[in-house]
C-alpha cells in the first residue's frame, strides 16, 4: 500500500520542497482525492455520501418548515389583524358622538391607513333552514371599501348601494350554513332594542342579503355580518354615536410608536389598545412554537455533522499510510490539518447548497406540492386556512446556512487535529 501511496503523490514531492502555503492548490486537489470511492475507501465515500445527505435534508427541513411557520403567522396577522384593525380607540369620558370629526383627524395621523368608526354588537341571526349567534358590525360604504380583505373577497352579490341601509354582507360559511345566497332575506334578532317603560325590547329585522364575502378564515365567515352604520346605530339603539374607531396603519409591527402621535391627534381622552394586546397569547404562543420547532429541527443538522466526524475518522486511518509518506516527504501536520479540514469543508458546503436548493424549491411550490399530495385534505374548518402558506425570510435562511457552515466545520476540528498528530513511524510499521 505504501508504494502505490508513493507513487500517487510522486507529482506532489516538489511541493514540500521549501515549503507550502497554507490552503495551495495540493492540498485542494488531494482532499478532493481522497473524497472519490476506491476499492479500500469506498465506505469513506458512502459515509461522505450520506453526510451529505443528512445535512441537505437537515438544511431544507429547516428552511422549509420557518417559512410555513412564516407563512402562518403573516397569514394569520393579516386575516386577524386585517379584518379587526391594528389598534382601537374607544372612549374614555364620554361617548363617540364626534366619531366623524375624530375619525378624521386620526386618519391625517403619518402612517395611519385609514381610521373607521364602527358600531359592533351581537345578534342571531336566522332563516327557514336554520340560525346561528353572529358579529354584526356596522360601517360606511366608503370604509367597508377600504377593507381590502372584505371588499376584495366578495363571492356573490354587489356592494352598490350598501349604505341605502336595506341590506347586509354575510360570510360565506354563515351563508351556506343558513342555506342563503345573495338577494335571499335573513333575519337579525338582538336583546338591545328599543327602550320601553317596560324595560329594553328585543329587535327583530329582516334584511337583504347584499353581497356574501370570504376572507377564507372560518371565525369571520362564519360569524361576520356587516350592516350600514347608520343601519346599525338604530339597530342596537345607540343614540348618534359608535362602538369604537378602529385604526389601520402602515406598519403593524410597529404599532406601539403610533399611540402618542393617535393621543395628540384625538384632542380628548381616550383609550388605545392595539392588536398585539388583543392576541398577546395566541401570537406568543406561535413565536414559542416556531423557536423550539428551529431547535428541535437544529439537532437534524448536528446529527448530519456527526457522520462528518465518523468519516474522517475512517478516511484517516484508511490514509494513514498516505499521511505518513507526506509527513516523510516534508508535509508540516498543518499541511495534513489543512487537507482533512478541506476534506470535511467540502462535504458540508456541498449539503449546505444541496439543502439550501432543496429547501427553496419545495418552499416555491409548497401549495401545488400541497394539493397534488392531499387533495382535498385540507379543511380549513379546522386548520382556518385554506392552503398551506409560506413565506422566506432572507435572515433566517441565512442563518441556516451559516450555522449548518459552522456545525461543519467544526466537525472537522478533531479528526483533522488526529491527522495532523499521526506519528509516521508507527503509520508506516502497521499500515
């Protein structure tokens, strides 16, 4: 073994002669050598393959899974949070009265979108097929149209003509599950009515079905009517005013730098909650699950580096009697160092790629992959999304791919150091 040894790195003896630079090209094309398959080494190569292996499905695992975990919360954020507003002005001293000059004036606020005066309350509503407990808000026509996610969802029917106060806009879901479609009648009852010297009487109205929308989130199509404000003002027996003024702004995410600017502007006392308040749990809950999935995920890639360490270990003492003609040859142990720290490097750049590719691929085509493996299988009365959502994070896939980098080549720090301190006497006597 020792003179084929020799005799393969007959070429590389003028290398060592007044020494090498660190990383030469010799040390490149050895490494690279001594990854191909040979009748002795072929287990090195196939533990080199599944190195690979492991870490690109590691990789991709990781990429894929953050950008649904992406996808959910940014689909979420913008049914929750698109359909309820980022943050809500109610009154403090007084009742909303001059909810159309306060509105207004929020509305001039930078990075305020819109800021819509609604009048919310419960009722049940009902048909000859069935009924169901609902959300009726009320709103303008020129609001209503603001709300891209409800205005631009419409499944049946027109909006023309909302605010003539004769009819309302119904989900889908609670459309089908009273059996009605647009120009059909329903009817909304609530406890809040009108005021009698007997008490409050219950009000029971009849009401157009307009328009049927769906947002695809089941709560609001479910449960979601919306009836003109004017409408509703008289309907749940408010004298002039309105529930609360919900707030759109540019940037939710950053809701928080908006409420003095929203103070200043209101010019009277009134309360701000926003939209991180109102769903602090279930949002904290999804960030907790999203940082221990990464975690959980993580040990897939460090597993994969594990067989990194295990191969070098067989590829050096596979090529001990290789190390030992080098170091005879004047091969310093940071030339031997250097070679099996290539060696490894490449295997996990080789996965990182192979995994970074695979996971933005599949990542692309996440919802045709989705429905050509469960066709019909995803109900979004249990899941409330109707496909599976994915967003990448340019960061986060960064930082992947640097700690998959950095696993690597850490893999390689022992067995390349094991390489380096190989005594080429005792090499050569049991090689």
């Amino acid at each position: 073994m020792a003179g084929a040894a020799l005799e393969r790195l007959k070429g590389a003896a003028s290398a060592f002669r007044g020494g090498t630079a660190p990383f030469a090209p010799f040390e490149w094309i050895l490494a690279g050598r001594y990854l191909r398959a040979r009748r002795r080494g072929g287990g090195v190569s196939v533990v080199a393959f599944f190195s690979v292996l492991g870490i690109a499905l590691g990789v991709a695992t990781l990429i894929i899974v953050l950008s649904v975990m992406n996808g959910f919360r940014a689909e979420l954020l913008s049914k929750i949070v698109g359909i309820n507003g980022h943050v809500f002005a109610t009154p403090i001293e007084k009742t909303f009265t001059d909810w159309s000059d306060l509105s207004e004036r929020l509305s001039k606020v930078a990075g305020v979108r819109a800021a819509i005066p609604i009048v919310e309350g419960q009722a049940f509503a009902s048909s000859p097929y069935g009924g169901s407990g609902v959300l009726v808000r009320g709103v303008r026509a020129q609001d209503l149209d603001a709300l891209a996610s409800v205005s631009s969802s419409i499944r049946g029917g027109t909006l023309e003509g909302f605010d003539d106060g004769s009819g309302v806009l119904i989900g889908r879901r609670l459309a089908d599950g009273l059996g009605l479609q647009a120009g059909d009648t329903i009817t909304l009852s609530t406890p809040k009515g009108a005021s009698t010297p007997f008490g409050t009487a219950p009000r029971t109205k009849s009401y157009t079905v307009k328009a049927v929308f769906e947002v695809g989130m089941t709560e609001f199509d479910q449960t979601f009517v919306f009836m003109p404000l004017s409408e509703a003002q008289t309907f749940f027996n408010r004298d002039g005013d309105v529930s609360m003024i919900e707030i759109y702004v540019d940037d939710p995410d950053h809701v928080l730098d908006m409420r003095e600017p929203l103070e200043m502007a209101a010019e009277r006392p009134i309360l701000l909650t926003d939209w991180r308040q109102r769903n602090r749990t279930f949002f904290g809950a999804l960030e907790v699950e999203r940082n221990v999935m990464f975690l959980i995920l993580s040990l897939i890639v460090v597993v994969a580096t594990l067989n990194i360490v295990s191969g070098l270990i067989l590829l050096v003492r596979d090529k001990s009697s290789d190390i030992a003609i080098l170091r005879t040859m004047g091969a310093t142990p940071g030339t031997v160092m250097r070679v099996f720290l290539i060696n490894g490097a490449l295997i996990g750049v080789v996965g990182t790629l192979c995994g970074l590719g695979l996971g933005i691929l599949i990542t692309l085509n996440i919802k045709p992959i989705q429905r050509f493996l469960f066709p019909g299988a995803w109900d979004p009365t249990v899941r409330f999304l109707a496909e599976i959502p994915a967003q990448m994070n340019p960061r986060e896939i960064t930082a992947v791919v640097v700690t998959s980098l950095l696993l690597s080549l850490v893999a390689t720090l022992y067995p390349s150091w094991r390489a380096a301190r190989l005594d080429p006497v005792q090499a050569l006597r049991y090689g």
